[in-house]
C-alpha cells in the first residue's frame, strides 16, 4: 500500500489554520509574511540570516513536545513549515490594549530608537522569556548574539532583557494555548508525503525518512534542505534555482540522539542547539566552540548533517569531529554505508555523496580517558562570524610523557576540512614539549597552503595555525593563553 500524498501545506500563523497550496521552492518564510500577508512587523535587514531583523518564533514537535525557537524568515522556506507554529511580532499584541510585558520592558528602559531591528530583537527577548523569565546575563547576551543594533550599544536592551522577568509568562496566549496546538501540529503529523507542483517547482515533503529515501531515489537531482542556512543563502544571494526541494527538517527520525559506551550518534537532523548540551558536556572547549556557531537563531536551523553533507571547506563542525574520530553514515535507497567523517570530503565542492544519496548520522566516540582536546576559532568578530580558521587538536601521552597519538585538523587551510598529517607525524614519538612542538609547527607549510582572501591572509591563517598548536600545548600544561574569552583572537605566544 502507497504512501499518502497531499497536495499542501498546514501550518498555524498566530491564531491562525493555513493551507497552502501555492508554496515555491525558494518562497522564504519573510516574503510570505510581508508580500503576500502584508505582515510588515517582520523586517528584511541583510538577507542571509545575520541581522536578526526578521526574527520570528516557530514551534515544531520534538520528543519533548512542542518547542518555540527563534529562527531567521529571511531564510527560513514556506516549505519547511508543515505542522509548525509561526508566532511573529503581530501575536505579541497584549490585553486590553496593552504592550506585551516584553514591549514594555524595551518602552521602559530606551531599547529602541530607529527601531527597525526592534521587532527582531522582541521576538528573540519573546522566546528567551517564555523558556526562562529571569535569565542572567550570559544567556541573554547568548539569546541576543544574533540580533544587531546599530543605534542602541546594546546596554538598553541588556537592561530590558533583565526587567522583563518581573513579569510572569503564566498568562501569555502561547502559554495559555499550547496545549492545543500541540495537539493540532500532532494531529497534521500523519506520515503523509507533501507533493507541491508550482510555476517556480516542485516541493516535496516526505513522510518518513524511508519516503525521503524513495524521493530522491526518483529525484536524484533534487536539493535536499536541512536547516536552509546555507541553502536559503544560495536563493537569497546568488539567486540560485533550488527545484526540486525536498524539505527533511520534519524528520524526527533524523533528528534521534543515542549514547553508547563508544560514544554518541547524532541524527543528522540534530540542530546545533539541541547538540549543545552533550558536546559542552562531554568535549573540553566545545561549549565555547558551539556557542560561536552563528547566533541563536542560526544554531536553532542549522543542522550536523547540514553543515557536514554541504562540504564547505570553513565549515565550523568538521575539523572538531575529525580530530574526535567521527564516522559518517550515508543513505542511498534502502542500502547504508560508513566511512570516516575525514574520507567524506573529497575536494573543493565535491563529496563523497553519490546522486540520491543522504547523509543518515554522524558518530562521534567518546574521548578516551586521559586524552586531551580543544577546538579554536578564529574570526574577524567574536560571535556570528563565519571563521577564518579553525582548529582542533586531540592528543594522547604515554607513561613517559611521550606523544603516543595525535589528530589534528583544521577548516580555512585547504580545499576541504583536513587532517594535518605531517604536523600529527612529526609530534608523534616526541616528548610534549615546548621544544618539541616548536619543531612541529614547520611540517604546517607540508600540511597547508592556504588562501587569501577578505577574512584573513594566507600569512595569517598559517601563523594562526602554527600559535594555536602552541596554545593547546601550553593549556595542556595549565597556562591560561590571553586570548578573549571566545578565542576570536590570534594567540600570542
């Protein structure tokens, strides 16, 4: 017996039940709202998921029930919405004519004054005070990291962030209502497959991860979109034709988390919010590490899968999992294989993907007793910056202090993410030493020949590289290196 087949779309946009029948490929969530709902609370700032002016809230069922997160409209497509909850600026209009206590807070204490990255900033202040009220002040700068402000230097806003939490979320409409909708987006689960045929293309919606397979088998050419924040990019930038789409973000298949003795297996639908907790838990610098990844907003979209299976040679996720050993499983069909995450990438823009083939999962091993570990990045600013370089170093020492094993790897140094082989040869069987590593960092010039280009120079990249080997090495030795904290400095040493 087939699988079911509809012809549209079901989503709730505040109060209110959508169908969509007419949904394009590359239609974004932004020019819905503002085109064709003539919704204008929601602005266009940069286009490309860095400003944060086109925050809105989306709830989606996860296995721990519906969730609100904040995500960007200018990048985010109409096609990824079946059975979510699009909540914008219009649905925070309070009682009996009042602002929202959110509204309020920002009135309060000065935190607009153009106002056009207000309702963005609203919306991501909105998300933060239904989960934690009374937030302190880490978690509001890191719910803020991807909103920009030009006017206000941030401290107005800072400071409403703080004031907002005297007010109790216990009455607010999604409070109130979450219950039934999450009993609507459950009911439009159906494991049905969405088949949209347009002017500007198809749109595919599969029902299970067993009909994505089917799909792309069918459609091996189409686009897959995970998180769309590099996809939404290639629509919004360089205006590129992504029909077929097929739309897995839905997936809950994809989006599982499994812990073994060995190690954890992500679903390649895991976003990088909900890997959080387990790599800033279990992987020494990785907390740091992910809380760079774009803003909020960015880390609540983009996935692991994404982020590998787009072979980007600056991709943040890459050099930390191949220098834990990763392994990558790909699907073609009803046929799985595995390889080492480092054997995935092949050259500039080229994969070891076959047409029709996805990526399933990614295993990272736990890491070994004793060993150590870190990751850098390096960028022009410290937070919502795509890296210059970035490195990461596992390194593990026998009874003598002598260096057993080493990986190391890096992004923004080559063609691919890649392992420095030579440097990890001529560490190997050395004492970890200062002497030692110093007489490594030459194999870099054997390892690298990277480019120049606006984020950084070829010199640059390669002094980075070669100092942030002697800062692993001197943090392993328990020397705190003066870097910023968000290590988006060149380590001097």
């Amino acid at each position: 017996m087939g699988i079911a087949v509809r012809s549209e779309i079901r989503f709730i946009l505040n109060g209110d039940v959508v169908h969509l029948s007419d949904v394009p490929p590359a239609l974004t969530l932004l020019d819905y709202l503002r085109l064709q709902r003539h919704m204008t609370g929601t602005k266009e700032g940069c286009a490309e998921g860095d400003c944060g002016a086109c925050t809105v809230l989306v709830g989606r069922l996860t296995g721990d029930g519906l969730v609100y997160e904040s995500v960007n409209a200018c990048i985010r497509f109409m096609g990824s919405l079946d059975a979510c909850h699009v909540v914008t600026i219009e649905h925070l209009g309070g009682l009996n004519d009042r602002l929202h206590p959110v509204q309020q807070a920002m009135v309060d204490h000065h935190g607009s004054q153009c106002g056009f990255c207000t309702p963005g900033i609203v919306m991501s202040l909105y998300g933060l005070w239904l989960e934690t009220p009374k937030a302190d002040a880490p978690l509001i700068e890191k719910t803020l990291q991807g909103n920009l402000c030009r006017c206000t230097g941030y401290e107005a806003i800072l400071n409403a962030a703080r004031a907002m939490g005297d007010t109790d979320n216990g009455g607010d409409k999604l409070v109130v209502t979450h219950e039934a909708v999450r009993d609507r987006l459950a009911q439009w689960r159906d494991g049905s497959r969405v088949d949209i045929d347009t002017s500007g293309g198809k749109v595919l919606v599969p029902g299970s991860v067993d009909d994505l397979a089917s799909i792309l088998e069918a459609h091996p050419e189409a686009t897959i979109v995970a998180g769309s924040t590099d996809v939404g990019l290639w629509v919004t930038k360089h205006m590129k034709d992504i029909a077929p789409a097929v739309f897995i973000n839905h997936l809950n298949e994809l989006q599982s988390i499994t812990e073994t003795p060995e190690g954890f297996t992500f679903g390649a639908g895991v976003t990088y919010s909900d890997a959080f907790s387990i790599m800033a838990r279990h992987y020494p610098t990785m907390g740091a590490f992910w809380d760079r990844i774009g803003g909020a907003q960015v880390r609540n979209m983009g996935t692991i899968g994404g982020n590998i299976a787009n072979g980007s040679p600056i991709g943040d996720t890459p050099p930390p999992l191949i220098a834990l050993g990763a392994s990558l499983t790909l699907r073609k069909g009803s046929a799985s294989r595995t390889l080492p995450l480092e054997d995935f990438f092949i050259d500039y823009g080229k994969q070891d993907r076959q047409p029709g083939e996805f990526v399933v999962s990614v295993h990272v091993p736990k890491l070994p007793e004793g060993e150590d570990f870190a990751a850098y990045k390096i960028s022009k600013r410290r937070d919502e910056d795509i890296s210059a370089v970035c490195g990461a170093f596992r390194i593990a020492l026998d009874d003598t202090g002598t260096v057993s094993t080493a990986r190391i790897a890096f992004g923004g140094m080559a063609a691919t993410p890649k392992r420095a082989v030579a440097v990890e040869t001529a560490l190997i069987g050395q004492p970890w030493t200062e002497a030692s590593v110093k007489a490594a960092m030459a194999a870099f010039d054997d390892d690298y020949t990277p480019l120049s280009d606006w984020r950084a120079s070829a010199a640059y990249r390669m002094l980075a590289s070669k100092n942030l080997l002697m800062r692993f090495h001197l943090e392993t030795q328990g020397e705190k290196v003066q870097v910023s904290r968000h290590d988006n400095a060149l380590a001097e040493v």
